[in-house]
C-alpha cells in the first residue's frame, strides 16, 4: 500500500517528439531551508516560487507547530513570521513529515539544541529509512533520541538543555547531516566545525550567511571545514526560489531519449554542488546546452535546452562525482538504457538507503523491460541498447519513491512498447504538476485500475 492512499497504477506509452517549455516547480532543497531559516529568523521571511509538494508542505506544517507563523497568500507567495534562534516552542502533537526524509533530519537538527522534547513519524517510506546518522552527532550537542531499532522512526528527540559546540567530521557524503549539524550549531555557543571529505550540495552554507549568520569554509588536510558561529540573531530574507534542478531532470532527459524532441527548461538552479547530472549527460554525448546563464539569489541559475540525442554512449561516471547528482542516478539509469555501451556508477552505496533501495529498484525495473543491469553494494552498470532499443512492457515497482516512479514513466516514452508503474502516487511529495507538465509537453500516461 502506498502510503499516500490508495495506489495508482499508470500506464507510460512511446511518445511522439516532445517541444515547448517545461516550468518544473521551485527547488526542494532551497524550499525547505527556506522555511526552516525563515522560522529562525526574527521578523517577516517572504518565499516566492516554493515548491508546493507534500514533502516542503509537511516542513510548513512542523515550523507552525514549533511556534513559527507560516502562511500563504492569494498570489503563490509564502510568509514565515520567526520566532529566533533558540525560540522553538515545544509542539503539542507529533510532526509527521510524511515522505520528507530532508524535511525529518534537517528538523532534528534544528531543535536538537534547544530544550524541548519532540516526537517524529512519517509514511511508511520514511519510517523504514536510518535516522542514526543524524541522532548520533546531536548527542554530541548533548541531544537525546529515542526510536525504533535500528534508529527508525517514531522517534521522540530530547533537545539539549545546555548545548555544546561540536567538531564533526562526516562519516558519509551528506548534505542532509551536515545540514542538521550546522543548523543544530545555530544555538550553542561558540563555533561548531563540519568536515566534509567531499563536496557537497551547499544551499545551507550559503543560505545562512544570507540570513546574517558567520559561517567561514577553509580546505585543510581532513578536508573541507565549514565553521560556524553561534548564537547569531539570523535576519528576514526575501527568496526567490530557483526551479529544481532534479526535478527538471525528468522532463530534460525525457527530451534527449524521444525522437524529434526540443525542450526549454527555464531559470533552473545551477549551483555547482547540484549539476553533476547535466555535466555527466553533455559527456555521454547529449545535445543539452545551457542559454543566459546569470545569478540569482546568490545561485547561480539558466535556462536548460535539451534535444533529442540519438548518439549518446555509456560512459564511467567518475565517483567523485556522487554527491553532486545522487538523487538523479535513477533517471540517469534510464538515459543510460538508450545510450550505446555501458555507463558504470559507483561511489553510489547511499542509494541504498534512500526512499527505497534504489539501485535494487531501477535494476530490477529495468531488467523487466528488456535492459541489462549488473550492481554490487557500491555500483551498478546498465548496458545500453541505443536509440529506441529498450523493448519495454514491463511492470516497475514504485516502491513509495517518487524519483523511481518519474523514471520509469520516462521511460516509458521511450520504449517500444508500454511500461507500467504499480503507484505514481508518491510522485506529489516533490513534482505535484509532473503528469500536466509532462503531457503538455507531449507524454502518453493513462492511469489504470487496480
């Protein structure tokens, strides 16, 4: 069952050559900090272009039950009316944040080291996925957490009385805990020092500074130190969120697979730590072009042109490059399917632990649509059957992840013959306007019974 409801099965058929503009909501990662500083703030945060998934719209709803006043108007435009580092109140019933794995650790975070006792849960995707990355650096602030074995939620987290700075260095590639320590910093004293040994998405650094606080990133010999100064009194901001960056990869990689295909994608946030998929996409070969790059909002952003791409070949990622397109391996995958020779992917072992197991997910979905895939613990590698190859009619399980569920209607459009999904309904917790953008755009889904 998914845990949206009821499940919807969908049907993806071959496409004709997709055109026009793709508006892809605003960024999930920039939405929830948004939200989340916002609520840290003191005074009015004004947010235009939030990205009005079920995912952020869950983060909305925590920030209101821990004190913050958070609204939106007629015109799209959200208020966060703070209520200051340190003046979380204790809320009066559990936060549940649905399928927002982000949403959950990036929370934890932030009330980690103020005084109060809070009690999480989610869907049944996000109560099966590992917390204990998060809960264990917050006890270094001096945080206390109770959950399930295997530190799943429910899980009620006991804030810090009196917090302590804290020195941590990244077991994992993650922005997600790096982020929570950072975000849990922002009420001790003193500086608490994040090391990453590689790079990855920086939203948060950068939106903290944007918000007033002191936050200084040095390379030293353990790798990158980002150090933070506490106890800041952060100030109201007005955002302009960029369009997301993994969800235009759908409706770009889409373009590139179905024949006879020219798709604008405009204002798509570009920060360097989030485009590692377009990068690796122009090395396979696909006519993808960025048109007037420029800056917004202190990230940079352009407007993305993709076109059909029938001579694209499998290539080897380079692993240090994970981190910069994690959540886009899935769609990946699929491109990779319709390439010439075999794209490899490795330094992937946090797919495993995403929404689902993703690597099982796409191997197994796409093995049942006629595509060969070999994986390991930290790899996988799908053997492409070029242009219009992939045989398709298959079935493809959802797993109540969003991102395998867009990949394999993708895929879909452009197998010879249809591909269903078991529940496209997880796709509203980050791309609620995927099915009308997609159709406009020229895609065949009908949903089916059960």
């Amino acid at each position: 069952m998914s845990g949206h409801g009821e499940p919807q099965p969908m049907i993806s058929r071959k496409a004709a050559a997709l055109n026009g503009v793709a508006e892809v909501p605003g960024d999930k990662s920039i939405s929830h900090r948004s939200l989340i500083l916002g609520a840290l703030s003191v005074g009015e945060t004004r947010v235009r272009g939030l990205l009005e998934g079920e995912d952020v719209l869950a983060t909305a709803a925590a920030m209101r039950a821990f004190g913050a006043e958070v609204t939106r108007d007629e015109s799209g435009e959200w208020h966060v009316h703070g209520v200051g580092v340190g003046g979380f109140a204790e809320p009066d019933n559990v936060i549940d944040c649905g399928n927002a794995g982000t949403g959950v650790r990036l929370i934890m975070g932030t009330m980690a080291t103020t005084p109060i006792t809070a009690t999480f849960t989610g869907d049944a995707s996000l109560r099966s996925r590992p917390m204990g990355r998060v809960t264990e650096p917050m006890a270094f602030f001096g945080a206390r957490a109770y959950g399930r074995s295997g530190g799943r939620l429910p899980m009620t987290v006991v804030g810090a009385a009196d917090p302590v700075p804290v020195r941590y260095t990244l077991p994992m590639p993650s922005a997600q805990v790096k982020s929570a320590v950072l975000l849990a910093g922002l009420n001790a004293p003193g500086e608490t020092v994040v090391i990453e040994g590689e790079a990855t998405r920086d939203h948060t650094e950068r939106m903290l500074r944007g918000f007033g606080a002191v936050v200084s990133v040095e390379e030293t010999g353990q790798g990158r130190a980002i150090t933070l100064k506490g106890q800041p009194e952060l100030k109201p901001q007005s955002i302009d969120v960029p369009r997301d960056p993994s969800s235009a990869a759908f409706p770009v990689c889409a373009a590139l697979i179905v024949e006879g295909s020219d798709v604008l994608v405009p204002t798509i946030g570009l920060n360097p730590t989030r485009a590692g998929l377009f990068e690796t996409l122009r090395e396979m070969g696909a006519d993808l072009t960025y048109e007037n790059e420029r800056e917004e909002g202190g990230e940079p952003v352009a407007d993305l042109r993709a076109r059909f791409s029938p001579d694209m070949k499998g290539i080897e990622v380079p692993p240090d490059r994970a981190a910069s397109m994690i959540d886009e391996y899935p769609i990946l995958s699929v491109v990779a399917s319709f390439a010439e020779g075999k794209t490899t992917m490795r330094g992937v072992k946090e797919l495993r632990v995403k929404e689902s197991d993703r690597i099982d997910a796409m191997a197994k979905g796409l093995r049942a649509n006629g595509v060969t895939v070999d994986e390991g613990e930290d790899w996988w590698e799908v053997t492409g059957l070029g242009a219009g190859g992939v045989p398709g009619g298959g079935m493809a399980e959802a797993r109540l992840d969003h991102r395998i569920a867009m990949s394999f209607l993708v895929l879909g459009m452009a197998a010879r013959q249809a591909v269903t999904i078991d529940d496209a309904a997880p796709v509203a917790t980050s791309f609620p306007i995927f099915h009308d953008l997609m159709t406009r755009l020229g895609a065949r889904f009908e949903r089916t019974g059960r």
